[in-house]
C-alpha cells in the first residue's frame, strides 16, 4: 500500500518524542509475567498427565481434558512469544532472564532462542519484505491456496522440530560438513521456505551447540520417561501433537493478521511499512489471548522495535491521542483479526494466484 500523500504527513520524530519515557524495560514485569504463565502451563500439562495415567476414561475427565488443553495452548503461546522479546532486549539485559526462558521454555518446546536471531532482518527497513526477511510472504499477491497451506503448517511443524533436534543435531556433531548447510537451510523460524540463514559468529555457534543439545538431551529424556509409562501407544503422544498443532496454528492465525503482505517488489520505504502493518488495541480481554506479550500491536512494534511489550498499550493511546487526525498510523487499527485475515483472503483472491511460486528465492528452508 503506497501512498505518497500519507508518507508526506507521517512524522516518526513526532512519535518518537510522544513515547520517549516509555522505553526502559521493567524486569520484574517480566519475571512475573513469564514465571505466573508457564508454572500454571506446565501445572495444566501435569494434571492431563495424571488424568491419562490414572483415571478411567469418562465424561468428567473429557471435559477437564479438553479445558485444560485450551488453557495450555494459551498458556504455552504466551510463555513462548517472549521470545521475542529476548531478541529486542539489550544483548547484554535480564541474561538471567533468557537462561530462564530457555530452561522452562525454549528447550522444552523445541523453540531455543537461537532460532530466532535472524528475527532483527524482518525489522531492517532494506530488508523487509525482501529475500533477506525470512518471514515475510507477499501472501496478497499469491493464491489463495498458499493461505490456506499457510494455515495447516501447525499438522508438520511440530515433527519437523523433533526431526531437526534429534536427527540433525547429531548429524551436526558427527559430520563437520552438515553443519553450514543445516545452519543456513534449518535453523530458524520463517514463513518464507525459501529463506537462507547467514553463517554465525563463533559466539553464536557456541550458542548454537548448546542449546540443541539441550533439546537433544530433552527429547531423549521425554521419549524415554513416557515410554516406559505407557508405552507405544501412550495416549500423551497424541495430547503432545495436539498441542503442539494447536500453538502453532494460533500462532499462524495471529501472523497472517500481524501485516497486509502486500509488498511483492522489493525495498519499501519507512512510511509504506508501517502501513503494511497492523494494531489491535481493542477487547485486550480477547486478543491478548491470541496476540499475547505486545504482538497485537505490530505496527507499533514496527515503529519502534526496542519499546517493551508492556508499554506498547500505553504507547498506542498516546500516539492516537496526540498524532494528526490524518497520521497514517491510525489506518493501522483493526478491530478483528478475522476483519484482516478476511481482507487478505479478499486481496489473495482477487490476485488469481499470478506469483505462486517465487522464482527469485534462493535455496531451500525447512520451518522448525
């Protein structure tokens, strides 16, 4: 969406200036938020544990079963959208902190820090929407039918990240040679399949390492204990699988209304990508569920990537209250998610599937 007229009238020092004391990150916001969110998660995941385990199959059980699993998927999409966070953080803040996440979190559900540095390209304004951002799809330029895949990524993702920790990870160890190739083609959380991670600093591979073996050595661990509880046929693989499709598929709903999409040639400027972006600042009781720890307010955070989460509702007030009554950024306000995701359906269809497939991308990504 290119407007000259708006990108004229759009003032980011005006912005900047409305929202200058709200910058500084609260750590023990942070500590609470996360720690309340995955003790009752895991607390939840414990209980359907014992219901599989020990009780006889009934209706009152069902029925808990079925409660607790939306309550854990909420949960769980809460607990892992920190992640985002840590990237935007200070790389030398709250390190205690992303210890923490990674523990409790990122390791358990197969979702390591690591995977998410390349985030920062999505937020490079040469970069974005460009081959070098790994999760952007101009999805408004393409069928209709690459929504609808879009949508059913949570059935694969969850055995590709088993795959990619138990299978890869050593493959990585015992052969030197694999570990470029899966650094660049498996290690990273995009959209764009086509997206080809850069080479790490040794830093960063140390990091690499050490993280994947934790996963490694968790997925054994896992595998191993409800093995040896129930066997083959443990009932907990399959309430595993369901959460883990049901996070990313939320997941996936809450990306597909984060942006328009409707860049398909190439650089954009400043102006026109906030306008490819949107907020959801009403009915917070409801879409802080499925855009939890600021991610409602993409088109904020695109604004200004630094700004904590919880400052972003504050934020968002202000810069309505105090912007132009014609400031591009209040066409960035959507009420429902399913008004955006309806509108890009819309656009999708209207474009007859014309790019589909991407001639320009370069190799090939696997999405763990």
């Amino acid at each position: 969406m290119t407007s000259e007229t708006s990108s004229n009238r759009f003032s980011f020092s005006q912005a900047r200036t409305i929202i200058a004391d709200l910058q500084q990150p609260k750590p023990a916001i942070y500590w609470i938020d996360f720690l309340l969110t995955i003790v009752v998660g895991h607390a939840l995941f414990a209980s359907v544990g014992y219901c599989l385990r020990n009780l006889e199959w009934s209706a009152p059980v069902a029925i808990w079963i079925a409660i607790a699993y939306c309550g854990i998927v909420l949960l769980y999409l809460r607990a892992t959208m920190f992640i985002h966070e840590l990237v935007h953080l200070p790389k030398d803040a709250m390190q205690g902190f992303r210890v923490t996440w990674n523990l409790l979190c990122g390791i358990p559900f197969l979702l390591p820090s690591f995977l998410y540095y390349p985030h920062v390209e999505h937020h490079r304004r040469k970069h974005y929407g460009t081959e070098h951002d790994g999760e952007y799809l101009p999805l408004s330029h393409r069928s209709r039918w690459m929504v609808f895949l879009f949508m059913l990524q949570g059935l694969v993702v969850p055995p590709l990240a088993v795959f990619r920790f138990v299978v890869l990870s050593p493959i990585c160890w015992l052969i030197p040679g694999a570990r470029q190739f899966i650094h660049r083609h498996a290690s990273t959380m995009v959209i764009d399949p086509f997206y080809r991670r850069t080479d790490g600093g040794s830093k960063v591979m140390r990091v690499v390492v050490l993280q994947e073996a934790a996963c490694f050595a968790f997925c054994i661990g896992f595998f191993s204990v409800h093995f040896s509880i129930g066997g083959l046929w443990n009932p907990m693989w399959l309430f595993v699988y369901a959460l883990g499709v049901g996070g990313v598929t939320l997941n996936a709903m809450r990306t597909l209304g984060a942006h328009r999409w409707t860049n398909d040639s190439g650089e954009m400027s400043f102006q026109d990508q906030l306008l490819d972006t949107l907020n959801y600042p009403e009915r917070p009781w409801f879409t802080e569920l499925w855009g939890p720890i600021g991610t409602r307010y993409h088109a904020l955070h695109h604004l200004f990537p630094r700004l904590p989460y919880h400052n972003l509702g504050e934020a968002h007030r202000r810069l309505m209250a105090d912007l132009p009554a014609d400031s591009p950024y209040r066409e960035t306000v959507r009420v429902s998610l399913w008004q955006a995701i309806y509108e890009l359906w819309s656009r999708a269809g209207h474009s007859g599937g014309r790019h589909f497939v991407s001639t320009d991308a370069p190799g090939g990504q696997m999405v763990a």
